[in-house]
C-alpha cells in the first residue's frame, strides 16, 4: 500500500485510477493547477483492465480506437500489435500513460473509498477510505468505472462448494490453472464469450451454463500489419474526428442505407462481408438496424443461421440459436471461435433457462434438470452496472442525503454528470451518459474535459461551488428515456442496461442512448451558454 499524502486538505479528489481517473489528474494537475489526489483501491493502475484479468480478457473496440487521442504525441508514439488489445497489453499501456506524464505520484493505491459525506458550511467533501482517514477537497470526481461491482448471484449453498469459485471481473493475478480440471462457467454475455473458448483449451471438461442465449460476430482478431500502424500513425487527426462525430465512438461510420434499400440477395451478401470483417462494425451494416424491428429481425435471422452452420449437432444450435431479444439490444459480443467451441468433445452446453441453476452442492452445480459434478466455477454473471460503483461508496450529500436514497427509484441528474444536493461531485461516464454505448475512451475524454473547464470556468469567474437544478435532472431523466425508447434497446428485458441483472435494481433504462455526437453537442451548447440548468455560486 502506497503511504498516504501527509496533506489531507485538496482541491480535487478523484476517485479511480483507471482510463478516467488518470486523464483526470493530468487535467486538473497539469493544465489547471490544481492540488489532486487519486485514491484506487487495486494496487495499480489499470481500473476495469486491473481487476478483468480473465482467460481470453480482451477489448473489443479496435485498438487504434482504444487509446487516448488528447495528445498527438502519445498517439502516434504506442503501436498496438493487434486489431484488438489484450488485457496485458492494456495494462501496459496504462502504465506507460500514467508514468509518461508522471501521474502514479498522486495516486493513493490500495486506498478504497468507503465513505463520502459533503459538508455544506465547509463547501467541501470528506472521503473515508477502508483503513479510516479522512481527506477533503471541494470537488470530488468518481473515476469509478461503469462495470466495476461483481454481480455474484446469490446461489443457495456456494458456501459449501469444495471447489475453487471465481468471477470473471476480480480475477486472481496469479492466475488459474484449469488443466485437468472439470469446469463450469455461468453467463454468456460478452465475458463468458470470451472467456469459454480459452477456458476449452485448457480444461479437462467445460460446461457452459447459458441462461439467455446470445448473437456473437467473429471478432477476427489478428496481428497488425506494419503498413496498418504507419496508417494509424499518420492520421491521428481525421481518426480522432470520426470517433468525435459517430455516434458510437467507433472510428467505422454507420453506412447509410435501410435494411429496406436493398434487395435480398444484395442484404445478404452485405452480412456476409461484415460477418467476414468481423467485429462490432457488423452493426454498422444498415442505419436502422437499432431502431427497426423487422430491420432488425434480417440480421438476427442471418446470425441465427450463421449458428446453425458452424455447431455441428442440432440440438445444441438450437439451443445456442434460441434468442429472444433484437441484435444488439443487449451489447453485443464479439469471439474468437464461441460457437465453434461447442463441436469440441470436452464442451457441453447446459440450458438453464429451461432447468434453472437450484443451487451450489460442495461437488457442483445442480439444475432442475441434472447434477453437474465441477472442480472450478466461474461466474461470468456481469456487474451491478453503472449505479452498482457508485452506491457502494456510500456517497451522502447536502443535510446527509444518500445518493442510494436520491437514485431509489433509479439514477436521476443532469447530463450523467451532477445530481441536485451533491455540489461540487462530478460523475466520469455515469449514468444518464453515452458511456458503455459508446468506446469507452471517447466518452470518458468528452467527460473529462467538460469537467475540466466546468472547474477552469468557476474559479475564474470567482465561483466555489456548482450543482443541477430539479428541473433540469427531471428534463434530462425525459430525454434520457425518450432517447433509449427511440431504440430497440429496452426490448432486451434482461439486459444490464436495464438494470435487470441484479434482483431488486431498479429498472431504469441507464445510459444515453441518443448517440454521443449528439450528447457532446448538448453538453458544449450547455458550457456555451454560461451552464444552465445549473446553479453556480
Ligand atoms: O456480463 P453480462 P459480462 N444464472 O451481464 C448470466 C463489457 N465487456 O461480464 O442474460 C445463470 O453481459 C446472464 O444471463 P441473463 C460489455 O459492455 C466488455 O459478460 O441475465 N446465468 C448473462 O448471460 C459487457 O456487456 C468487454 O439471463 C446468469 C451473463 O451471466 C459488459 O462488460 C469484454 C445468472 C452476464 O452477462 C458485461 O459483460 C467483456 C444466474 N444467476 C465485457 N446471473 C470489452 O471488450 C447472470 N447470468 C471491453
């Protein structure tokens, strides 16, 4: 554990040390002035990246898309050597972002927030870490990531299990050794995706225990040729303004032509060229893929089809084919060999859908349909998304009003970055913003240089203090709403999106979903005009 700074008394906390965290510091510290701490609780740099260490971890945004694009230099000076970056490879570069510019000298690491209570007469903000100090500051800035609470569900009897359990998002550093090992995995979301095909590999038995199943497109991954990186190299500015203007953050652009415009023949050969190309650009095949359910319905019946081709025995296609949400309603995976892994002899795909997980015995895992004998459990189950990191904090503001009381009935404040009662608390990528809809990397600089100049803004205009009205929390609640249910999107009930994941949340439509090009506009439009919707003082 770092030691802790001998001043308690900061401009800025900021919370996280991961892609936000870090760009963070360097705006306040470098290009304000400002006295910054960080305070993370992984003994590292990395946030998401630090903890996500599972089998086949790896991101699937680009990875000229997956990096900072503030500085030119730093742009052009990291070459990726794959199309998509692997958790190591992240990390490292992290590391050399965070040292480059001298960041981890502010970092707190191994610190864990517990505890964050505003103190109105004060004007400022106490933080409790797990260990029990106390440091203050007037602007406090979670950097705390959207995906970063494991959501382990509640089985009766894991207690017992004599195995090893683990879940995907607090992976061991050490590792874990799975050969000759009988292995089960519950999830099939993008991690257990990922995840099964790697796990396959090594296992002596895996069974997939799929409760919904999902479309996945051929990630394609592959080492990046030299002439390729000299590209990316030499075009860091038009790079940089068509992830700035797409609404996904993705530097592909949505082609624009209907599902409609096309013959039949000509959509299909049109799949079949993005299925080739792989990836997340499959979405980009036709504008109203998302907000068209007939549209829609062409590529899942194309997906479907493409299951049934590579599964080899049919009940198992079903079975993995049987989907019953639009493409891309929930985040859609991209793999590196899924469905094929399933042809494997050492492979078995359980329903649990149809025969429900009862409950962990000390020798496994028992469905209403079988007893599935295990050494080792991975919980590929996902996150108390987007609100989860944030609530666990504790986060109390103006008369002592937790934020867990504020967001009861779901997360509510203005433009995903300030909620009434909480002044000074900036939110990096919350809820109520484009974040997990968008590549990551994008949002969170859009996020950060609007806080940035929000706090330039208030203290050169002599100003301490900044917070939303209801009014404007109670507009932006609408437009969030009106925006999501423009799309396909709330069409996935159990989506995390929707906060249907986690027993008992809410269910809140959370991210923005009317396009990041379009939230980066309100946001300046907003700064422009002097910040209204906001109280300044
Ligand atoms: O989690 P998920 P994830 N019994 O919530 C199942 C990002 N990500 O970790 O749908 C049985 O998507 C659950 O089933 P159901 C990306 O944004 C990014 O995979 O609730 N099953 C589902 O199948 C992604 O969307 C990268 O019915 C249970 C699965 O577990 C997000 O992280 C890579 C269950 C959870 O899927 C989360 O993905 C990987 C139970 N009790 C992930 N509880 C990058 O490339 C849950 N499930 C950057």
């Amino acid at each position: 554990m770092t030691p802790a700074p001998a001043a308690r008394s900061f401009d800025a906390l900021i919370i996280g040390a991961g892609f936000s965290g870090l760009y963070q510091l360097l705006c306040l510290r470098d290009r304000l002035g400002l006295n910054v701490q960080v305070l993370e609780a992984g003994d590292g740099v990395g946030g998401t990246w630090y903890w996500n260490r599972y089998p086949g971890a790896r991101c699937d945004s680009e990875s000229h898309s997956y990096n900072y694009t503030f500085s030119k230099e730093l742009f052009e000076e990291w070459e990726w050597s794959e199309r998509y970056p692997e958790q190591p490879e992240i990390m490292r570069y992290l590391n050399h972002v965070a040292d480059r510019f001298d960041l981890k000298r502010d970092i707190c690491f191994g610190t864990r927030v517990v505890a964050a209570r505003h103190d109105e007469a004060a004007g400022s903000w106490t933080v409790t870490t797990e260990a029990g100090e106390k440091l203050t500051a007037q602007f406090l800035i979670t950097a705390v990531g959207c995906l970063s609470t494991a959501n382990v569900p509640a089985l009766p009897g894991l207690g017992d299990f004599a195995g090893r359990w683990y879940h995907t998002g607090q992976w061991p550093h050490e590792g874990v050794d799975f050969r000759g090992k009988r292995v089960g995995l519950v999830g099939t979301g993008s991690t257990g995706i990922q995840a099964t095909p790697v796990i396959a590999e090594a296992a002596a038995h895996l069974t997939v225990f799929q409760r919904t199943p999902n479309y996945s497109v051929p990630a394609h991954n592959a080492p990046l040729t030299p002439e390729f990186r000299q590209w990316v190299r030499h075009n860091h500015a038009e790079l940089r303004r068509i992830m700035q203007s797409t609404p996904n953050g993705h530097p592909f652009v949505i082609e624009d032509r209907s599902v409609w415009d096309v013959t039949a023949e000509q959509r299909q050969a049109i799949y079949e060229a993005a299925w080739a190309k792989g990836g997340l650009q499959f979405r980009a095949a036709f504008r109203d893929l998302l907000v068209d359910k007939e549209a829609n319905d062409t590529a899942a019946a194309f997906l479907k089809d493409k299951i049934r081709e590579i599964v080899k025995d049919p009940a198992t296609a079903e079975l993995l084919a049987d989907i019953d949400h639009p493409y891309a309603a929930k985040r859609p995976p991209i793999d590196s060999d899924y469905f094929a892994t399933f042809n494997r002899p050492n492979v078995t795909l359980a329903d649990v859908r149809r025969a429900p997980i009862e409950r962990i015995t000390p020798a496994g895992i028992r469905t209403a349909a079988a007893e599935y004998p295990l050494d080792i459990i991975v919980f590929a189950t996902g996150f108390d998304a987007m609100t989860g990191p944030l609530l666990r904090m504790n986060i109390e503001g103006r008369d002592g009003r937790a934020l867990a009381e504020a967001w009861e009935a779901g997360p509510r404040n203005y433009l995903g970055l300030q909620v009434a009662g909480f002044p000074n608390l900036f939110t990096i990528t919350g809820p109520g913003s484009p974040s997990v809809l968008c590549n990551m990397p994008v949002a969170i600089e859009q996020h950060v240089e609007w806080i940035t100049d929000c706090i330039a803004r208030l203290r050169a205009d002599g100003l301490a203090r900044i917070e939303p009205t209801e009014a404007a929390m109670d507009d932006w609640v609408t437009q969030v709403n009106d925006a999501a249910h423009a799309t396909l999107l709330p069409q996935a009930h159990h989506s995390w999106y929707l906060g249907a994941n986690v027993p008992g949340k809410p269910r809140v439509f959370m991210p923005y979903a009317g396009g990041m090009a379009r939230y980066r506009a309100i946001c300046d439009e907003v700064a422009a005009a002097g910040y209204p919707g906001f109280m300044r003082g």
